[in-house]
C-alpha cells in the first residue's frame, strides 16, 4: 500500500525546499512525486515555429524523492509517519502519532 498518494498535503523534510508545504499532484515512478510549487527549475526551451510553440526560459516543478517528504498532519502541524490498520477488513493508512486515519474530515 502507498503510504503517500496523489492529493496528500506532503512536507518537504531535506533540500532548498526545507519547510515548504505542497500537495501531491502525481507519482513518477515508485520513489518519486511531483509536488505543487516544491523543486521548481528553469529549463531553457527551444521553440518549434512548426508546432507553434515559442522558445525562452519556463519554470517546470522536477519529480523529488519519496524519502525528502512526510505527509503532513493538520491536527498537530507537523510533518508525520504513515502506518497502515485494518478496518472492517479493509487497510487504511493512519498516523502513527495519533492513530486518526489519514483524510479523515473530523
């Protein structure tokens, strides 16, 4: 089961995004996510007057490893691990701090 997914509010632990918040917006591969606004770099594009797209320097947000972030807990502010239960036979994801489960609305 995947203890972070698409859609999860995700703290930057380690890098120059130290402290920064996002939400997941894709898993790359099984140890990389895309975040929102997290790892953004330059890249210099050449344009293509065929396809009609212009050249010149865009932000693009890279992939980062799973390892560099923790889901974040809005009940304690803090970034924290993810176990998993088994609830009325099926596995949901909690916190291990507080046992609530992950995405719950209180």
């Amino acid at each position: 089961m995947e203890k972070i997914r698409k859609g999860d509010e995700v703290i930057v632990l380690t890098g120059r995004d130290k402290k920064r918040r996002g939400t997941v917006l894709q898993r790359v591969d099984a140890d990389h996510v895309l975040v929102e606004g997290i790892n953004v770099v330059k890249k210099h594009v050449k344009g293509n007057p065929m396809a009609g797209t212009q050249g010149g320097i865009i932000d693009k947000t890279m992939p980062i490893h799973i390892s560099n972030v923790a889901i974040f807990n809005p009940e304690t502010g803090k970034a924290d691990r993810v176990g998993v239960k088994v609830e009325d036979g099926s596995k949901v994801r909690v916190f291990r701090s507080s046992g609530a489960v992950v995405g719950a609305k209180a």
